[in-house]
C-alpha cells in the first residue's frame, strides 16, 4: 500500500477518524480530573557561603570559603544519598526503599543563589508536603550529628599531637639549658615553637568550630505545594488523547482495510 492509498483511506474513513479522536480526547481529560496527577511540595534551605560553611564541610584544607559550584554540588549530593533517605523512611515508617523513595525527591540549587530546593512527589498533597518538610529535617539533623562526629574525631586526633609537640619543646628547651644556644639548637628551638603554635591554633578553631549550634544552613521556607494550572492540565491530558485516538483511529482503519489473503491453490 503506498502513502496515497493510505491517505485515501484515511479521507474515506474520516467519520470514524474523528469519531475515535473525539471519544480518545474526551476520555483523556476525563481521566485526568477523576485521576489527578501526583501533588508536588518544595521546601528552601539557606546554605551559608562563607568561611564557616568551607570548614564544617570539610572542603579543602584551608579555611576559604569553597566556589558557588562546589559548596552546591557538595550539599546536593549529600542530601540526595541513601543515607538520607534510610532516615526519611524509619521517621516516616514508610514501607519503601531508599531507591524508591529518592525518586520521589530532588534537591536542586536555585540559579546561583545560595538556596537548595528540596521537591518532593506524592499521591496527595499533605503526603508531599510532609516528606519534603521531613527530608529537610532529617538532611539537618544528620549534618548536625556528622559536623559533631567530625569535630571530636578531628580534635582527639589531634590532642597526641599537641601533647608530643610539647614534649618536643620541652626537650628543645632542655637541652638550652644544659648547653646554651647554638645554631642548630636555635633552629630545632625555632621549628617546635612553631609545629607547637600551629597545633595550638588548630585546636582553638576546632573549640570555635564545636561552639557553633547546627550546621551551616538554615530552613528558608517550609514545603509548601505547587499550584499546577487545571487549564494547562486539561489541555496536557488533551493533547495526550489527541496522539492516542489518531493512533488508534489508523489502526483501525488500515484493520478494517486489511487485504483478504489470496486463496491458496490446490
């Protein structure tokens, strides 16, 4: 069959074409108002850009605050991970897996600000706005707890250090005293002082660091559900029963329009 063939059974058959495009259409927007689509809320958390946040995130070595794309990304995928989830599962009792529930969820940076958007996807709109809320909450209290964990594993690695800094300027100092000054003295006395002084200064930060209550972000707004406009649902849902009743209605026509098969001979 060549393509005007096609189309002129299509021309011939245009009541049924239109008949099957009207009832897919109708029938698709139908649907669409007994079954609403899945409500979405969003909440927004503040992310501190500076100093601090570079520290308590671990970001480098130094105490800079880290690029725009680093500090985001870093938050983004922290509180996208399966431990998130696993937490967001156990206080909502949700019979899921952390698979299943991080699709649900997307945490997002808004342009180049400093705010994350944490989206969450439910049947209902009380159920998004609670696990968006919820996934906030939960993404807070673990940087919390990992921010602490971090700050006292950091400052007992480093109390033998200071404690064998001491002893090493002790016997620097020692020594001075049993022989005087020389040159290598001087500059063995000149290298503890300063490992000491260095060591010293980073237990006083990691003291600051711990002095800081929560981590370096802050809820901006609470979940709150997106407004999805019914005209542009209904018109969504109509194009979709748009494509499927042309589809069908081709269908049929050429079924109907099929060729008998030729009779076999004897």
């Amino acid at each position: 069959m060549t393509a005007t063939d096609a189309l002129h059974l299509l021309k011939q058959e245009r009541g049924l074409v239109i008949a099957v495009i009207v009832l897919a259409i109708i029938g698709a927007v139908v649907a669409g108002r007994i079954m609403p689509p899945a409500a979405s809320a969003t909440a927004q958390v503040q992310v501190y850009d500076d100093a601090r946040a570079a520290s308590l995130l671990g970001i480098g070595d130094g105490i800079e605050a880290p690029e725009h794309d680093v500090l985001m990304d870093t938050h983004i995928r922290l509180a996208t991970s399966p431990t998130i989830a696993k937490r967001v599962i156990d206080r909502l009792g949700l019979s899921d897996t952390s698979h299943i529930v991080l699709e649900r969820v997307t945490v997002t940076a808004l342009g180049r600000s400093t705010v994350l958007a944490f989206k969450a996807t439910a049947p209902d709109a009380d159920a998004a706005v609670k696990l968006a809320d919820t996934w906030v909450a939960e993404y807070l209290a673990w940087r919390t707890e990992s921010i602490s964990s971090d700050l006292t594993a950091a400052s007992a690695a480093l109390a033998p250090r200071i404690t064998a800094a001491e002893a090493q300027l002790a016997e620097v100092e020692a020594r001075i005293k049993a022989g005087g000054h020389t040159k290598e003295i001087d500059t063995a006395l000149i290298a503890a002082g300063n490992d000491y002084e260095e060591l010293l200064a980073d237990s006083a930060r990691l003291e600051l660091l711990a002095s800081v209550e929560g981590p370096p972000l802050s809820i901006v707004s609470g979940a709150t559900v997106e407004d999805a406009s019914q005209v542009l649902s209904i018109a969504i849902n109509a194009l979709k029963g748009l494509i499927a009743g042309a589809l069908l209605a081709v269908l049929l026509v050429f079924v109907r329009h099929r060729p008998t098969p030729a009779s076999q001979p004897e």
